[in-house]
C-alpha cells in the first residue's frame, strides 16, 4: 500500500502531526510500539509553559522567545477554536502560581521572569492565594500558563484517529526494506496478534518515537548518536488532606521545586514533584529522595501537612536531539536524510512547532482522494499509557518507611 507518510511514534509529537498532516490531505498512518505517551507525554506534568522558566536569568533566552506563543495556541485549541481539536483534553488548571524562597536572587529571578513574555506572573494579595501557599512567607504571583492531563490529551487525539493509529511489535514484526541509508523503500509489520501481514510503501518516513528514535534511526542506516537522554527521577505525594497546587518555587535562576495536582480515581489528590529536586534524585535511591523532596516540601511549603501522606518515585529520561555540552536543546530538533525524518519536540507545548517544521516540509499528498483506511480494519491497536504511578505493582510508602528498591525506569 502506498502512503504519503508512516509516523513511528505516538506521543505528544507523532499524534499533533498525524492530526496536522491528516488534515493537511496526506495518506498517513501511526505506528506505536508500547502504548500511547509512554516515556515521556503520559509522565509528563502537562504545563503549557510560556518561557518564564528560561527568563529566570533575567534576559530573554532563545527558548522564552521560542515557546512564548504556546499558551494561545494551546489554549485556542483547548477551547476548540483551532485544530487540533482538544475540547475533550482535561486542562487542570488555568494557572500555575509562583512563590520565591526569601533570598534577593530569587527576587531577581521574579523580576527577570517580567522580560518580552506574552503571559506574565502577577502578584496576587493574600486573599487569593491558595491553600497550600498560606504559609509562604514573601510574595507570591499567579501565572496563566495552563496545566492539562497529559493522558487525558493523548486519549483526545487517540480517539480522534483510531482509524489511522496502528500496535506494532517494533523488535519481532517491523522490518525495513532499504534504497540506501536513509532511503526507506517499503516497510513491512507482522500483526502481534494474528501474525497478518502488512507491506507499506511510503513516500515519507517520520520518526517522532522519543526515546526509541536512536534505535530506529540505525535500523535505517542513520546514526543515532545524535540523541541525547536527560535524566529526572520525579516524587509523586498523595493523600485525602493535600491541598491542590500547581505552580513553581523559585530559587534564583531555578526552580526549587514544580508542583502539579490532580485528583485519583480514590478521591485523593496526587502531587507530582519535579524541579530541581527531581535533577537531585537522579543520584538519589527512592528512600533518599523522599526524605530530600520531604525536607524541601516544608521548607518551601510550610504551612501545609505532610503527615499522613504516601510516597513514591518514577524515573525517566527526557529525549532530545543532542547538543554539543548536553544541555537542553533550546528548541525542537529535526533531522532529515534520504525519505527519513527525525523529530524531538524538546518540550510538550512545542509538539505544535515540531509538526508545523515537519508538514512545512512535507511534499503535497499523493492522490487527493480520501484515505482508505478499511484495509486497516481489523489491525491491533495501541492503548494509551498508564501514569508511572497507577502502573501495575507500583510501590507507595509512608514517610521513613521507604523500602530499598532500585529504581524504576519508565522510559
Ligand atoms: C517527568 C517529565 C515532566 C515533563 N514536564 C513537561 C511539562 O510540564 N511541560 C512540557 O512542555 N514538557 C514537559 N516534559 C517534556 C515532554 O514530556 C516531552 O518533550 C514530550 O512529551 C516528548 O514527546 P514525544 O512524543 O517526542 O515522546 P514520547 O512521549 O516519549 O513518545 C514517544 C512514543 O514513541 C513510542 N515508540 C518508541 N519506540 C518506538 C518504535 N520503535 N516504534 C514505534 N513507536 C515507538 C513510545 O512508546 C511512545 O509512545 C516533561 C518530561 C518529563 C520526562
């Protein structure tokens, strides 16, 4: 079967373009490995960030100038005023708030936080603040980046193109049948359910598969050093008692601590933890990450309770194209070679800019017929990912009960 694009990947990035090139006329399918959002969208914490993070210095960083225009795209998309539809994603949080810990270059940092962006913190009277921020001693600011569910926005775009998104065994039932290096002829899947086979000729390959790019790319005769892995080692809090939160303590140039909420399925809020505490846990073994996140918790939080809360920790590994130092790319990265397309959205809210280089790209659609996809019928199709903490088996422990567990990977 001819295509015009196969897309290997479905997280954030590969469902945003499939949504972009499907409209865009083209003859495309999606191929997903594990389930949908697994590595990094699902157990991501879904902030529509609008630069403030990389204006902390005080200047207008290449990235603040990158992702300032997200929160409108996002937002007119979440409200159904653009495509991709997301009316049916969850958005958490119409904010997130900013507090500082009391010293004069966390100040700065909130000053700094003020240059060239689109959305800018304001600071709020005690009145307004929430709950979980009564106790903070210092100024603190709300900040209209939203947070959505990132497995809520998954499912939305899953939903919207089941017809188009196929399961794939990526090690025992995907070969590719090579031109040259880079230059993908046909691309052949056994189905991991009934051992069918499928033969695709397509005119473009896109590899929006996170982490799993580097493996693809060899297996296309590509180089795949050209990815790099960012390690954090995230704290996820729950209990009946824990106030919602979303938002950012800042230190300086950094931010001490990212706190995003949501509700269980027990009726317990869940915290994700990340920040610098999560770059921290890195080196950290599950129980010497807890009692760090417990200790920055209260002394960035002090008004909130803490006892009678459960814990537990995630890793996983940010996967971008790779810099020179290692540092975070400071926006999204592609590569092409022969018919082969390489993409890393960098961030979440950037998946819009990664699909928008790559249709940009993209030669117009075969045939203006519609796509047939009826052949496809009967195909395995791919659920959407778990979050790391609702994963089967998955530990929580009280305060100074932390078992010794090695880590988790979960990507
Ligand atoms: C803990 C954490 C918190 C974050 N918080 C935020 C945030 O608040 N805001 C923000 O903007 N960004 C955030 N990010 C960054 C953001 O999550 C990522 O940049 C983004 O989700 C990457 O999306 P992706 O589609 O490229 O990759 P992924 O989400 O990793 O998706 C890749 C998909 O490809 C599939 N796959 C892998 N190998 C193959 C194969 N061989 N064949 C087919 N499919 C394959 C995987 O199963 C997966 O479904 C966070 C990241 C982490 C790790």
């Amino acid at each position: 079967m001819r295509l015009d694009a196969l897309i290997f990947g479905g997280g954030a990035a590969g469902l945003w373009l499939l949504d972009r090139l499907s409209r865009d006329g083209h003859h495309v399918l999606l191929l997903e490995a594990r389930s949908l959002g697994s590595g990094q969208t699902v157990a991501s914490q879904g902030i529509i960030h609008g630069g403030l993070k990389y204006t902390l210095s005080g200047l207008l960083t290449k990235s603040a100038k990158n992702i300032r225009e997200m929160p409108n795209v996002w937002r007119d998309s979440l409200l159904g005023k653009s495509t991709p539809n997301l009316t049916r994603t969850r958005v958490r949080s119409d904010c997130c708030y900013l507090w500082q810990t009391d010293s004069l270059t966390s100040r700065a940092g909130m000053i700094g936080a003020r240059i060239g962006l689109r959305i800018k913190p304001e600071t709020i009277s005690m009145d307004e603040r929430p709950d979980a921020l009564n106790g903070v001693y210092g100024t603190v600011a709300r900040l209209p980046e939203q947070v959505i569910s990132p497995q809520s926005f998954i499912q939305d775009l899953a939903n919207q193109y089941r017809d188009r998104i196929l399961k794939i065994d990526a090690d025992k039932g995907l070969e590719f049948d090579l031109d040259s290096p880079g230059e993908v002829k046909s691309v052949r899947l056994v189905s991991p359910t009934d051992g069918s086979t499928l033969v695709l000729h397509p005119r473009q390959v896109i590899f929006t598969a996170g982490g799993g790019n580097a493996r693809l790319r060899k297996r296309t005769g590509l180089s795949s050093d050209v990815m790099q892995r960012r390690p954090l080692h995230m704290v996820v809090v729950r209990g009946q008692q824990l106030p919602e939160l979303n938002g950012h303590c800042l230190d300086g140039a950094k931010t001490r601590v990212t706190i995003t909420s949501q509700m269980d399925s027990q009726g317990r809020m869940v915290w994700q933890v990340g920040g610098q505490v999560a770059e921290d846990g890195v080196k950290l073994d599950p129980a010497a990450l807890t009692e760090h996140a417990w200790g920055e918790l209260l002394s960035v939080l002090p008004g909130v309770d803490l006892r009678d809360t459960e814990w537990t920790t995630y890793s996983t590994d940010r996967a971008e194209g790779a810099t020179a130092n290692g540092s975070r790319p400071e926006t999204i990265q592609v590569l092409c070679a022969g018919n082969v397309t390489t993409g890393w959205p960098t961030k979440l809210v950037l998946a819009p800019v990664l699909a928008n280089e790559i249709a940009s790209r993209a030669s117009s659609p075969y045939v203006s017929a519609p796509f047939d996809t009826t052949p496809f019928a009967s195909w395995p199709r791919p659920t959407v990912a778990a979050l790391p903490w609702e994963e089967e088996g998955h530990r929580w422990w009280k305060l100074g009960e932390a078992p010794a567990i090695p880590r988790r990977r979960a990507a």
